[in-house]
C-alpha cells in the first residue's frame, strides 16, 4: 500500500496500514497479488510476480538511490522514508502512479531501458512536486505535472546528461505539437488554467498540455529568473512552505515577487507579472513557438536542454 509502514496478524487475517503524512485521497492505493520484493537500494526495494522480479532488480539496483539523492541535491530531502516499486500486469490501465511509498508501474515497461529510466524518474519527481505539494483542484493539474516534468529534466540533466535529456524533451515536445494539430489550438484543455465547464470532459485533462506546456510554462520562469540554480532553489522553498498542504497556482506565482524583482525583469525586456499569469490562462502552444528540435539548446552547465522561449507577453 501507499503507507510507511504495515503490519499483518495472520491470527485475525487483517493488514494496518499506518502513513504518518496527510495525502489527498487520490493517491491512496492498495495492491494485492502473487508479488515478491527485493532490495535495489538502502531505502528502496521493488515489488513484482516471480517471473519479473530478477529483470526489475537487475535494471533498478542502485540506479534509484541515484536518482533520489539527485533530486535531494536540487530540492531539498526525500519526505517519505520508504520509495518502493511495484510492477503491475500489462493490463493496468496507466503507465505509472506516483503513490507515495510505493510507485505503481505497468510491467511492460521494463522492455525499454530508457522510457523505464524516464518514467521511474518522473515519479520520483512527483515525491516533491505533486504529492508533497499537491494541486487543489484538478482544473490546475500543471502544478503537478508541469512542475514534475520539469524536476524530472532537471534530475536526469544531473545523473544522464544533456543530450539524453534533450532527445527525450524533443520527442514530447514534438508529441505536444501533434495532439495541439488534433484538437486545435483554441481547445478549452489547452490552457494550463483549465476551466471545468460544460463540454469540458475532466478526463480530458490528464493530457499533454498538462504535462509539456506545464514545463515549458515552469521552464519560462526559470528563465525570467535567469539562472538554473537559483530557480532550483526557488522550488525547494516552495515544497518546503507548502509541503503537505494543497495549493493553486496563486500560491506558486504568488512567490515570484520575491524570486523576479521587477527592476531585475523590466531590465531584460521580460513582462511583468500580469503578463506571467496571462500566459498561464491562454489558449494553444506554449510561449516561443519555435520547432520541438530547434527550440532546444542543451546546455548542461545552466540546467541541460530546454525550449527556447519568446520573452513576449501575449499580445506583444
């Protein structure tokens, strides 16, 4: 279960469960089945059917630990004790779930090394951006997804270096531009902040928009601070002010007054803030509409590959 601790009385047949942080409901989750664990690291131990547990040990032992510690380095410690992994049948209806303690990962996966290293990563982001600070209502999904796709770049910049990480940002980029063709630009779920209203299906939510406009939205403030480190910096204290609780994004933008002095802005012809927010709220591409190759200038020593973005407000 997504628990820090459980207990089995085999007299009565009952498991207790105990998780000593509050976690909204959607990421309680339970899992039952024919599943066997093996450590892969001081803190981590992966879970799954007899037949994938020797292939889930060889291909995670140590690499998890790396990746947890990496993303310490950036955004402050690992708040769940525990980060377990469990592989689930390839009928699972999702990829992967962040539930704290316990990632839940469809098992098919483990046929590719690399979406295995990104989709374990993303994961780990969520332990920061999405369950330790959680996105209040489900019309500002971007806190979460946004932020953890970031986060996972920034990690995998760290332990896989630039042209990994710029190969993958390519691809998802590129992906972003071909579901934007198949809805249409003015699509009412291709603002970050989504509106649930009538014709809007909230299942619908749960798409790229969601995923690489959030990133390329969180990847533009990064830039209007100007510098990697310091907006790493910037996130570790917003999980740490926010750690626990569940936000919208005016608490996130409600911080950058302090992160981007405004004479600090106005001098690199950047908008102020009311044009920050403007484009969180519109409709179609992300800021910069430069081609999902071109856009990318990896630069691992100023926090890796990322899009390159018009420092317009909109209607500029």
């Amino acid at each position: 279960m997504s628990a820090t601790q459980s207990t089995y009385v085999e007299e009565e047949g009952v498991y207790r469960f105990h998780m000593e942080h509050p976690v909204p409901a959607y990421l309680v989750a339970l899992v039952a089945g024919d599943l066997q664990p093996a450590d892969i690291g001081p803190r981590s131990r992966v879970w799954a059917e007899p037949c994938l547990l020797p292939t889930a040990t060889s291909k995670l032992s140590g690499a998890v630990e790396q990746w947890l510690s990496a993303a310490e380095r950036l955004y402050g410690p690992y708040l769940w004790g525990r980060y377990d992994i469990v592989f689930l049948p390839p009928s699972f209806p999702i990829v992967a779930m962040e539930n704290p303690c316990l990632t839940f990962i469809i098992s098919s996966i483990l046929e590719s090394d690399e979406f295995l290293v990104i989709d374990v990563i993303h994961e780990v982001a969520h332990s920061w951006f999405g369950n330790a600070v959680t996105n209040a209502t489900w019309e500002e999904m971007w806190l979460s997804e946004g932020l953890a796709t970031y986060a996972q770049r920034r990690i995998t910049t760290e332990t896989h270096g630039a042209a990994f990480t710029c190969l993958e940002t390519a691809f998802r980029l590129d992906a972003l531009h071909r579901q934007m063709k198949l809805l249409g630009e003015d699509s009412p779920v291709s603002k970050l902040q989504v509106k649930l209203e009538p014709g809007v299906n909230p299942s619908h939510l749960m798409n790229l928009f969601t995923y690489e406009k959030g990133y390329c939205f969180v990847y533009y403030l990064s830039q209007l601070c100007g510098d990697p480190q310091r907006f790493d910096d910037f996130l570790r204290a917003y999980v740490e002010k926010y750690k626990f609780t569940s936000v919208v994004a005016q608490d996130l933008l409600g911080l950058l007054p302090g992160l981007l002095p405004r004479a600090e802005g106005a001098e690199r012809g950047l908008p102020g803030r009311a044009g920050v927010r403007a484009l969180a709220e519109c409709h179609g591409p992300p800021a910069g509409r430069a081609g999902p190759v071109s856009g990318i200038q990896p630069d691992a020593a100023r926090g890796g590959p990322l899009p390159a973005v018009d420092r317009r407000a909109p209607g500029a």
